[in-house]
C-alpha cells in the first residue's frame, strides 16, 4: 500500500520539527478562536435582532387591531378597518417567518460554533496540560533509568525500565491526542464556514419565498383596496366641492338678508339700498330654487299681526302660505314619506322651579309633528366620551314630541310679565311651551309655519292613511330609529323626558291603534316612566328594530336573549326559556344589570331584531309592517298551521300559511311561531352555500354580524378548525406550554399527544383547535364572548388536552382567561403534561393579574 503524502505530521517520531508543527497548528487554532468568537457574538446579536423582528411584528399587528376596533361600528368602517383587518393575519404570519428564521439562525450558525469548533478549541489547552505534565513524567523515568549504577540489582533495572516505558507510551498517546485535535481544528475550518453560510443563506431565501408568497396571494385584494382608495377620493372630491357651493349659497342668502334688514333701517343711504337690492334679487333666486318640500318655506319676515296677548290671527299672505303647505302636506302624505318643514335652534323655557331657558334644537315636519333634541353637542369635543359616559349623559339623538298641534295655537311673547324680545307660546291642553327665537324674522317666521301646519291639521290632511316614513337629515327611515316610532308618530304613546332637570310630563293618551289595546295603554306607559332612566334599555332599543318584541312585535319589550341577540317582551321571553339555554339565552334587561356589560351590549349592536329577522323570516309569507314593530295587520285572519316538523311536506305548509302574531294573539300561537322560527327553523334563509367557511371568515376579520348570520343559517361554532392556521397557533401554545412544565418539573418535558400522537403526524382538524382556542391569538374579548354564547362547550380540549383557558394563559391574555371563567370554565382541567390553569399562569412566569390569580386559586 502507497503511503500517502500528509501535509502536517509526515514524521510522527518526537522530533523538533513534530513539535514545531504542532506549535504552528495551535497558534493557528488560537487565531482561529478569536475570530469564531467574534463571529459568534455577532451571530447573537442577529439572533436577537430576528427575535426583536418578531416581537414588533406582534405588537404591531395588536397596535393595529386595536386601531381597527370593533369592525362594524360607524368609525371603524369609516378608517376602512374592514379592509385593513384582512392584512393583519398577513402579519401575524410575517412574526412566525422571523421565529423560523430566528431558529435557523441558532440551529446552523450559533449551536454549530459551539459544538464543532469551541468544543475542540477547548480540547486543546486541556490537551496541552496533559502533554506537559506527561512530558515531565517521561523525562523523570528517563533519568532514573540512566542513573542506575552497573551494581544495581536485575529486579530494579527491570522495574525502572518499565516505568520508562509506560512514560514514554503515556507521553505518545498524549502528543497524539493533542495533534489529532489539532489537525480536526484544522480540516474543519476548510468548509465548516462554507456549508454554515449557504445553509444560513438558504434559510433567509426560504424566509423571503414565504413572504413573498403570502403576499403574492393578497396581490388581488390589494389592487382592489387601492381601486376602492381612488374611488372614495374622487367621491371625496365631489362631495367637498358640493359642501363649498352650499356654503357659499348659505354665506350669499345670509349676506342677502343681513343687507335687507339693514336697508328696511336706513332708508336714506343709498349704497345700502343698492346692495341690498343686489342681495335680494340674489336671495330670491336661491330661495326659489328651493321647494318647500325640502324644507324651505321662506322667512316669513313681517311679524304676525293680532293681539301679542292671544291666539295669533293669520294674514292673508299667511293664508296662501297655509294653502301652499297643506298641498306639499297632502302630497308627501299619498307618497308614504315625511319631509322637515322647519328647523332650527330655538331656546326653550324649562318647567321646573328655576325656568331657565336651554338651546335646544326643534323640527316641524309634514305629518304635523313638533319635536326637539335635549342635547346640545360641543362641536369639536376634546375627549371622546366612552360608553358608559354616554350612557350617563343620555342619548343626544333621541327626538321628544312637545305638544299635538291639532288642538294648540300659538301666542306671541313669553307672558305678561316677561319683557324678553323675540318669544312666543305654543299652548294646548296638556302644556304650555314657551319658547324665544334669534331674532323678530326667525319668530315670524316659526310662528308663520306652525299657524300653517296648524290649519292644515285642522282640514284633515293626514287622515285616512297608514303611517309615512319619515325623512330625517335627507334620509329615508321606517321607524328604525331609536324611539322613532313612540316619540315622532302623531299617533303613538310617548313620553317627553327631559333628561337635563327640566322634568317629565306626558304629552296625551294615545288612540286606540290596531297593535295596542286601551288595556295595554297603562302597562306600556308606566313601563315607559320606570325604565325612562336606564341608558342600558335605551341602548339596547336604538338598535335597528329593537323598539318592539323580535317575535310579536309587541312595543316598549325588556327582556333580551343575549345569543340571538334580539329583545323580547315578555310572554315571548317566557317561551324562550322553553327553549332551552342551548337554543336562547334570556335575561331581563332592567333587572339583570350583571348581565349587560360593555362587551355584552357590543354584541347586541352588531345585530339586533332586524338583521336577526331577516335571516330566521326569510321565507316568512311577506305581509304589510308597521313602522318598526315588526308587527302584522291584527285584521290578518289567516288560519294557524301547525307545522308537521318531521316531514317535508309539512313544513312546506308551514312556511306558506303560519304567519306572524300580533301582541294580542293567544300564547299558544306566539308559542308555535316561536318553536317553527328557532327550533326547526322553517322560515329561515338558506341562500348562504358555505355557511361554515363564512363563519371562520368572519373570525379572522372580526364581523361580529357575520359570525351570527353565518352560525343562524347554519354554521357549527364547535367544529374544529383544519386550516394552516390551526398548526400554527397549536405549535406556538405546545412551545409555551412546553416552556412552563419544564419550569415547574425541573426538567424538559417530552412533546406528545394523550394517545401517544406526534402533533407533526396530525392533520389540522385531528388538532382539535375550536374557534375558542384560536382566539387567544385573535384577542378579542367582545368576539370571544359572542362564541361563548353559541359554542356547547366551554371546556373543548384539544390534541394536548388543553382547553380555551389554557390557550389564554399561554399567551398571556388574562382578560380573555377571566371572560371564560366567568362564563363557566372549569379551572381544574389539566392537559397532557398534569397541568392546571393555575399552574401553566405560575409557570409561564410571574402573575400579575390579581383578579385572575383570585379566580384560579379559589376552591
């Protein structure tokens, strides 16, 4: 065999040029070193920089969730939160690409640089010591052996000669050694380095494909989000030059009528007149381009004649005034619609002890009806008021009925004894309303028009017809307003609170309607005065349809179920509980008050009676509505069927002839039409083709309403997810987990399943992650309370045994931990490791919540 050529070490006996050559390796070696320790410091800092990446990666993506906020409130959608939710997930993904990558880093470069050639480096200066101590042994048995007289016995000659030998072996073996070390240091170097960087560079291109990736997928979306971006501008743009050209017709008649007011005081200058009569021809041009439809019946500037102590007496001008309104009135009153006539601010004389005078904000409309709003709003406020301030403070955009003008008149001036300018009275025999205008025109000019609604009223101009829908700020409303439908319609019961100390009178009884009995009257009415002061049923009835019973129509309802989220009165809510808790959860809302927090009532104002009804009565023969009762014609006679539930034909039948009660019907009926709409859900829409995949895509971009549609048409809450998803909130809970057991045992734990399962052999949905344990990623505390209301348990476990409240405290969300353990969560369970809740929040490190350290610990 050839003996091969070696580059170190051609010579192996202990020579000069063996031990130089080991010399020269070990400077190389130690050269080395410095150089892997700088390199290993930098590749730290790297990982720590990937590790602060991800870090602000996850705080971003929360910053930016808490700025999108509730999806479906009005400023949410106005800042396009519906869009811009859809890229957080895109981000949540971008902080797992940084811990992959932060991983590879470690594995390839830093735990490498430890093992492969600090290990050795290390070896060596032991090596070293070993060489020198063996050296000198060796040079100690040789001179004892050599100093051995000729006289000296065999057996010592012998004995020293073996101990040379094993010296001089030991000191072989341990040059050997350092020198083997030496030239592994040195054929390692050759392309440990090199295979480090391209797996390091590898990794960063497998980091950069997958980003590319995911954001390659939304490149549609995101074409689309900026065609809609130049859309809402150009809308933007149109709609700031119509603002422009509308102030500066506002700030042209202003002008026109400041210099005719002035003309009529300076009759001699003649500039005066001339630029008054320039702004008046002007003015007048607006002004007729203006119908009184829309609200302009002109200024009414001379001031009513008569007696300032009685009833004002109407002008001849004023009678074709009056002729011109009663047609406009009749007009709108054919068509089914109610336009404003008049409106402004005017002052307005409170009833109590003090009679101070408030600015309120007063609107006379075409059906007849004078109402005014009782809060004034600071236009630009310096805080933004939170719910429960609101709620304190009542509701700024809720209307109250004054007086019905049918049996008033007005008269000029506060009272006798009053010398304030600019007021007159409107008088009926209920309450006297004393109020003041801006200025002379502005109170001939109110007067004017209500004299004119007065004498239409008094000709019959809204009889014989169902009530209109009414036209507010130039939009169309059914009485789906707060309150609308009890306090504008002329024909309803209603209740005038004044919510700022100027006291609570009632405006009349109310005529006998189709939907309300004499009898019900007293019930309705002390209902109205008893609740008039809880901002929580006020909430609850602004709300889309909720001014009526979800299943009856009934008026004024106060109770509630929390999961369909409608209102009830309350022989409906008795039924509900009928149900079962699995199908309606029903509270009282004026006496549950633990019930309705926050987070409950956001819940609520994500649907409500009328979005609910348009899913579970879609295929509900359609039938005449009353304002926004939800209430059919009580002359309805059409037979109750009974619908036979377990076969088809007889649920054909039920969709085709059971119809809706009315608040008078027998209990009996109203149980039956329950039972078809929410238990075998007959009259329910079902144009939705994938309600499940609407459900998970409602979660991830936070549509409350979504969610509730999607599970009433049909989705399952409790089905588990199976999308890429799952594995990544699971993998990220298992290392938490993982984390916290190795730091109560004392010792690192092993990854697998309650069956023996490896989590990488599972497929997504063998994972076992419900929507409840995907929302400790999510943190949504209103949309994990809207799931804990639908989901049939709390307690899912997942592959690991580990249920939403476990989720929650692995990721650190208290609140949500405490949501689920006020909602019924049991704080025993453990998972695969023996784990509790309480000890997975102790491992994980320090508690700080002391609300859930209480809620845990408790027995």
């Amino acid at each position: 065999m050839d003996k091969k050529c070696l580059e170190f070490f051609d010579e192996l006996e202990d020579s000069p040029m063996f031990k130089q050559q080991a010399v020269d390796l070990e400077q190389g070696a130690d050269r080395l070193k410095e150089r892997v320790t700088k390199l290993l410091k930098g590749a730290k800092k790297y990982r720590d920089a990937l590790d602060a990446s991800s870090a602000s990666q996850q705080s971003f993506c929360k910053v930016l969730r808490e700025f999108c906020g509730d999806v479906t409130d009005e400023d949410s959608m106005e800042i396009g939160a519906g869009v811009i939710i859809r890229y957080i997930s895109a981000f949540n993904e971008f902080s797992s690409f940084y811990d992959l990558l932060r991983s590879q880093v470690n594995l390839l470069m830093i735990d490498r640089l430890d093992e492969v050639l600090l290990g050795p480096m290390g070896a060596v200066r032991d090596g070293k010591k070993r060489v020198e101590r063996s050296a000198g042994d060796y040079d100690t048995a040789r001179r004892k052996f050599l100093s051995l007289q000729r006289t000296v016995q065999d057996e010592v000659v012998a004995q020293a000669e073996k101990d040379l030998k094993n010296a001089r072996n030991a000191y072989d073996a341990d040059r050997f050694g350092l020198a083997r070390t030496l030239l592994s240091i040195q054929h390692t170097k050759r392309s440990f380095f090199v295979e480090t960087t391209s797996g390091l560079v590898d990794a960063h291109m497998r980091f950069f494909k997958q980003g590319f990736d995911l954001i390659r997928q939304m490149e549609p979306y995101i074409h689309e989000s900026l065609g809609q971006v130049q859309d809402w501008r150009d809308s933007a743009d149109k709609e700031m030059d119509t603002f422009d050209d509308s102030i500066a017709v506002y700030l042209e008649n202003a002008s026109g009528k400041g210099l005719a007011h002035g003309s009529n005081g300076n009759e001699g200058n003649d500039d005066h007149e001339s630029a008054s009569s320039s702004q008046e021809v002007t003015g007048a041009r607006h002004r007729h381009q203006r119908s009184i439809s829309q609200g302009s019946l002109g200024s009414l500037v001379s001031s009513p004649m008569g007696n300032t102590g009685g009833p004002v007496q109407m002008s001849a001008a004023q009678s074709q005034m009056a002729q011109s309104i009663e047609a406009s009135m009749r007009l709108h009153h054919q068509k089914g619609e109610v336009v404003i006539l008049k409106q402004g601010y005017l002052l307005k004389r409170s009833s109590n002890i003090r009679g101070d005078w408030k600015s309120r904000f007063f609107v006379l409309d075409s059906k007849g009806s004078l109402y005014y709003y009782t809060k004034n709003l600071t236009f630009i406020k310096s805080n933004a008021a939170t719910t429960q301030q609101r709620f304190d403070q009542g509701h700024a955009g809720v209307p109250h009925e004054t007086v019905e003008l049918l049996t008033s008149t007005v008269k000029l001036d506060a009272d006798d004894d009053d010398m304030l300018r600019f007021c007159f009275r409107i008088v009926s025999p209920m309450r006297t309303y004393t109020l003041q205008a801006e200025s002379e025109a502005d109170r001939a000019s109110w007067v004017g028009v209500i004299q004119c609604v007065i004498a239409s009223l008094l000709n019959g101009v809204s009889e014989g017809k169902d009530e209109p829908k009414r036209k507010l700020g130039g939009m169309e409303r059914g009485y789906d307003s707060p309150g609308l439908a009890s306090t504008l319609s002329t024909h309803s019961i209603y209740t005038d609170v004044d919510v700022d100390g100027e006291g609570s009178d009632l405006g009349r009884e109310a005529s006998e309607t189709a939907y309300m009995s004499a009898n019900s009257f007293h019930t309705v009415l002390s209902d109205a005065m008893s609740n008039e002061d809880n901002p929580v049923l006020d909430e609850l009835r602004s709300i889309p349809g909720n001014g009526c019973c979800a299943d009856c129509g009934a008026p004024m309802p106060d109770w509630a179920s929390l999961n369909l989220t409608v209102t009830l009165c309350i022989e409906c809510s008795g039924t509900h509980r009928k149900l079962g808790v699995h199908i309606s959860k029903v509270r009282s809302i004026t006496l549950d008050d633990s019930a309705w927090d926050e987070t409950t009532l956001q819940v609520f104002k994500a649907a409500g009676n009328e979005f609910v009804n348009t899913i579970l009565e879609k295929r509900l023969k359609e039938k005449t509505v009353k304002d926004d009762s939800w209430l059919w014609n009580a002359d309805d006679n059409e037979p109750i069927v009974s619908p036979d539930l377990s076969s088809g034909r007889g649920r054909a039948m039920s969709v085709q002839m059971l119809r809706k009660p009315n608040p008078n019907d027998p209990l009996g009926m109203k149980e039956e039409f329950i039972r078809a709409k929410y238990v075998a859900k007959v009259f329910r829409d079902s144009s939705l083709e994938a309600p499940q995949e609407s459900f998970w895509n409602s979660i991830f971009s936070a549509d409350y309403r979504g969610i509730i549609g999607s599970i009433l048409q049909g989705a399952n809450p409790n089905e588990t997810h199976a999308q890429r998803l799952a594995r990544s909130v699971f993998d990220k809970r298992e290392k938490q987990a993982q984390s916290a057991a190795t730091a109560i045992y004392g010792r690192p734990v092993t990854s697998a399943g309650s069956s023996g399962a490896v989590p990488e052999m599972m497929d997504h949905a063998s994972l076992g992650l419900t929507a409840l344990h995907i929302m400790s990623e999510l943190k949504d505390k209103t949309l994990l309370l809207l799931l804990t209301l639908w989901t049939d348990d709390i307690n899912a476990r997942d592959a690991f045994d580990r249920t939403p409240v476990h989720y929650c405290i692995l990721n650190q969300w208290d609140e949500g931990a405490k949501l689920l353990l006020k909602r019924g969560a049991a704080k025993e369970s453990k998972d695969v490791y023996g784990i509790t809740a309480l000890e997975m929040a102790m491992g994980r490190g320090q508690l700080t919540d002391e609300g859930l350290f209480n809620m845990l610990a408790q027995g």
